[in-house]
C-alpha cells in the first residue's frame, strides 16, 4: 500500500499536490495522456464523456487568470459540472473557516477541489481533510508548488525538443519566491535532463539551491551557454518584504532576455514563460513575441494537462479513461 497522500493504494494518482514524491513513470504518463486530449483542439465538438456525472470545485483564494481559465476549460471538456467559487465574496470573508468551507461543500456531494491559495501547504491540508473520495488538485500554494503549471511546461518542452536526457534548461529569474521554478526544477530531475541552471542575483535566489540538483549562476550572458530551454520568471514584487534589487531598469540590463542575449543560448533554444508576463523588466517584447517563444503554446497545452491529471485523479473511482 502507498504511503504517499498523492497516491491510492494501487500507486494510481489520487491528489495532485506536488512534483516531490512522483517517480518519472507517472510524470510519463501525465504527459501521454495529456498527448491524447491535445488533439480535441482540432474537433468541432471539444468534448469527452470521462468526468461525466462529477463535481468540481474550483477554489481560488488567489486570483489567477490562465490557471483557472484552463482548469474551468479542462473540466467542462471532461464534461463535468464546474463551481467555481469567488473566496472573497464567500463565507470565509465573513469569518467561516477553511475546514468549515470544506466541510460544506462536502455535504453537497462534490468530487474534486482544485485550490490556489496564498498559504504553503494549503492544498496538503485539505487533502488531509476531506472525504476519501474527493481528489485534490494544488493550482498554486504559497511559495511551495505549482505542479500542473510545471508539468504544462514539461509537455511543452517534450513537444518541441521531444527528449528530456540531452537537455540543457535554464531557469532565470525571480527563483526565491516561484513556486513554479520549485515544481519545474523536482519535473525537469526526475524526467532526467541533463542540466539545470539557475540564473539569477543573489538576493532572488534561497539558501542552499544548489540542493535542490541545480548549477547557480549569477552572470546571464554566462549561463545562457550552450543552454536549449530558457524559462523566465517575472518579478513576485507582492511577495517581496524588502528591497531585494536597486531598479527593474538595472534588473532588466542584467538579466532580462533580449534578442542579443538569446543568440547566446543554442540556435534552437526555446523561449518559455509561465505568465504574466512583464514586458521589458525580465523579457524584451521582441523575444516573447518571437519565432523561438513557446509562451502562447504553454496556455494551450494547460488544457490537455490539466484535463489529464483530473482524468488520472479519478480513476480511483473506477477507470475513466
């Protein structure tokens, strides 16, 4: 029997918290079944029976714009009925607890919460807390994990360069406060990349990186060598408590990503970023606007991944797929 919250007893995905703790094998099939739903973009009618007859809850006490735009579009193509609950004119403004707003929801028969929340470990707690048959997908907590943000971003890489082994991926930016770059750096070393560097001054990065199985680099024009993934970050200002740089104009002239910069990294090198965007603080509209930007394809591929781990979170149940 598994040990792992993530995991029922058969080792199938039963919540979707965190990359740390999946092996290479899931993270594979997360990605070949996110392969089959990629195709429904094409179809007239862009809609499957799996989810038919489920509930889900979309609960985003942090405001978002493409996570839950595609996590909404995931479901309703799962053909599944969506709620998607807006925390700040709910009951929890009026002093209702967490646990309590679970509890309620509970009692109306849902199957699956998909969280974002402002605090680490949110989205453990309330898989800890619900109802066995409830699924509980992480959209974001904290400064954590952001896993299916991540695992969009490793479909993408797959898409475009196919094979992870050969890889050289470069993360650069705002690393100390991404809970992106976190869930992209556990995904990229379990799928078995060759490299990863993380780019960035100092004062953005955390203690002790290195173990997280990462090369640290402070110089871009040096880690953009020989590198054929580039992620940007955007600058987490609302999470930063102190001056951590002297300007976004001397930020931007020392790691942000303009064409020069780019003809560093290998020709093919892949532009990656996972939004919003700042244009001219960490990237030049010119890149992000670019034949080697992947940025827009990252958006659409949201869907198929999102639709393939509530599709896998529910099997559970009873295969759906």
């Amino acid at each position: 029997m598994s040990t792992n919250l993530q995991l029922n007893a058969e080792g199938k995905l039963k919540h979707f918290l965190s990359i740390e703790g999946l092996d290479k094998t899931l993270l594979t099939e997360i990605l070949d079944t996110a392969e089959s739903f990629i195709g429904m973009n094409d179809q007239q009618i862009k809609k499957v029976p799996l989810l038919r007859g489920k509930t889900i809850v979309n609960l985003f006490f942090e405001n978002s714009t493409r996570t839950r735009t595609t996590f909404e579009l995931a479901a309703k193509r799962l053909s599944a009925d969506v709620l998607s609950m807006s925390i700040a004119t709910s009951s929890t403004s009026k002093g209702e607890s967490l646990l309590d707003t679970i509890r309620n929801l509970e009692a109306m028969y849902v199957d699956m919460f998909v969280v974002r929340h402002g605090i680490s470990g949110a989205a453990h707690f309330i898989a800890q807390q619900t109802a066995p048959h409830i699924s509980v997908i992480n959209a974001g907590d904290g400064q954590h994990a952001h896993p299916t943000q991540a695992m969009l971003d490793m479909f993408t890489i797959r898409q475009v360069k196919r094979d992870f082994a050969a890889l050289r991926v470069a993360i650069i930016g705002d690393i100390l406060h991404s809970r992106v770059a976190r869930s992209q750096i556990q995904a990229l070393n379990t799928l078995g990349v060759a490299e990863i560097r993380v780019i960035a001054p100092k004062t953005l990065l955390p203690a002790h990186v290195e173990k997280l199985g990462v090369t640290v680099c402070h110089d871009l024009p040096n880690g953009l060598q020989d590198i054929d993934v580039i992620i940007m970050l955007r600058l987490q200002k609302e999470r930063m408590t102190s001056a951590l740089l002297p300007s976004e104009s001397e930020y931007f002239r020392c790691f942000g990503l303009t064409e020069q910069k780019l003809k560093i990294a290998k020709p093919d090198a892949m532009v990656m970023h996972p939004g919003p965007i700042n244009r001219g603080v960490e990237i030049d509209s010119k890149v992000a606007d670019g034949a080697q930007s992947v940025i827009l394809k990252q958006v659409s591929n949201g869907i198929a991944v999102r639709m393939a781990i509530m599709a896998m979170a529910m099997q559970k149940q009873g295969r759906v797929a």
